[in-house]
C-alpha cells in the first residue's frame, strides 16, 4: 500500500475581486486529504462517506486521473483506493483539490515511475476539471506546492513568506452550504449595474492585496489583521457576506483575533481569524462551548508527500 496526503487551502485576500483581473493571495493548511492505493479491482472507499459509486462525480475525476497517468506511463489500473479527509466538503477550503493531488502522488508512487511535483499538480488539475468544469487551479497548485500563493489574471506567483511558529488561523465552519457559481454571478451582476462605483472597490481591493504582501513579509501581524477586516468590508459592500459571516468575524475579534473575514465564495462557508500566541486556546475553547464548529490550522510550506 501506498499513502500520501495533501493539504487544504485558504484564501487570505482577494476573493472574487480576482474575476476583475485583481490578485488574491492563498495558502497551504495544516488540514490533509489522505489517500492509499493498493492493487485490487478498482475500488473506491471513502472513510468518512463510504463506497464510491460509479455513478458518482468523485468516481468519475478518479476514473480520469487514472485514465491521464495512463496517458504517459504504463500503470495497472487495477487499484482499490482509500480515501481518508479531514477537510470540510464544500467550505472553501480545497477538499476535491487535496483529495486529487494526494491521489495523484500516491498512484504515481504505486506506479514505480519518475515524477515530480509538476506532473502531480498536472495530473491533479485533470481531476479538478471534471469535479469544478473551468477550475482557476490555485486549489491544486497549492496543495501540491504548499506555502502561499499570489493569482492573478491566470498567473501564479510562488511567495517566499513564512509565519512565526507562535501564529494561528482559526477557522469557523458556518456549514451554510451554496453555489459558487451563483454568487459569482450576482456580484457581476452588481458590478454590471453600478460599475462607477465598484470599479473604486475592485481598485482597492488590489492595492489591499499589495499592502498585505509587505505585511507578510515583514510578519507584521497588525497591519495583516487589519487588512482582514478591511478585507471582510470589501466582501460585504458586493454582497457576499451573511449575517453568520458577520457574527463570528464580530466575535473573533471581541475575543482577541488580531482581524477576521469570511474566506471563499462567501454567504456562509468559512470565516478565519488570525491569533498569535496564548490566546488561541481560550478563543478556540470559548467557541467550541457557543456552539461552533471551529478548528486552528497553520501554514502547511511542503505540500504533497508520502506518508
């Protein structure tokens, strides 16, 4: 048997402003999609949700990125594969991604072939195409490269930024589930119809993303908190946000969070909060008992490995 895993994502700055041809920033997180490979009759079990049917979208992006490594090398494609994720499904955070380019390492490591983590991240974004249709592929990219990631317009720049041990990100899944597509839609939709205005938002949502690099690098952790809410208020003004967004992000700074925002399509899915130091066990706690889902990641910087 052959294992790896691969991390989760979050995007830091920039959501949907990206549509416009603004960056965004994303990084890796210690949150793993875990996938082992082994022969036998192609099989699929996943052990948060069981056997794979063969009607299934997941059994479908499987059945191509097998069919892709078998484009280029010669492999059996007689494997059962066990899928363990502790990544939330449909919270924005890159769960079909990581769960891909883990698959892609450990298949390519069964195989006995020469690879690197180019190949993985192209044969991953071959999966990703059938679950996401026209996927922007930092989801992918990060999962296999790890660290943070600037995108914009297509392009994807590797950051040379890395955090202090003594930081955390907490994450507060709303479990309000919705449609990416739908959302993208209604905020173009918004920009189509008050475009003298939006334009100013989109403007400064890219020198927003600028000014949060220079923060990273000089790991001052203010200024990237403060950027998180100015950030978060962006989001809100093109309509993304939900009254449970808001809620926590109120909450996460009452309760110590150097800044906070909702992460991904918005109108539910995650909110994250930035914490250094002591405090993150008692903000986690305080919330665990208010009844939230909440859970502390870092910064994953090696990617895709064996396990």
């Amino acid at each position: 048997m052959t294992c790896s895993k691969a991390p989760g994502k979050i995007v830091l700055f920039g959501e949907h402003f990206v549509v416009k041809g603004a960056p965004a920033v994303g990084f890796a997180v210690s949150k793993y999609a875990k996938v082992c490979v082994e022969d036998g009759s192609l099989n699929i079990i996943s052990k948060q949700t069981g056997r794979i049917e063969p009607d299934s979208l997941l059994y479908r992006a499987v059945k191509r990125l097998i069919t892709k490594v078998n484009s280029i090398f010669e492999c059996s494609e007689d494997v059962k594969i066990l899928i363990d994720s502790e990544i939330p499904i449909g919270s924005g955070m890159g769960s079909s991604a990581a769960l891909s380019v883990a698959l892609a390492h450990a298949y390519l490591t069964h195989c006995n072939v020469d690879f690197d983590k180019k190949l993985v991240n192209e044969i991953a974004y071959e999966a990703e195409k059938e679950v996401h249709s026209k996927p922007s592929g930092i989801d992918n990219t990060l999962a296999t490269f790890g660290g943070f990631l600037k995108y914009r317009s297509g392009v994807f720049e590797k950051l040379e930024v890395r955090l202090g041990e003594e930081v955390y990100f907490l994450v507060v899944n709303t479990n309000l589930r919705r449609q990416t597509g739908k959302i993208v839609e209604e905020v173009l939709k918004l920009y189509e119809k008050y475009p003298e205005i939006l334009e100013n938002v989109y403007n400064a949502a890219s020198a927003l993303v600028e000014k949060a690099l220079k923060s990273l690098e000089e790991r001052d952790y203010e200024s990237i908190g403060r950027l998180m809410l100015l950030n978060h208020g962006l989001l809100w003004t093109i309509g993304v946000s939900h009254e449970v967004n808001d809620l926590i992000v109120h909450k996460l700074v009452a309760k110590g969070c150097l800044g906070a925002k909702l992460s991904g399509a918005g109108k539910g899915g995650i909110v994250i909060g930035l914490v250094k130091g002591s405090p993150v066990d008692k903000i986690e706690g305080e919330l665990r008992n208010e009844g939230f889902e909440v859970f502390r990641v870092a910064p994953d910087y090696e990617g895709v490995r064996n396990v």
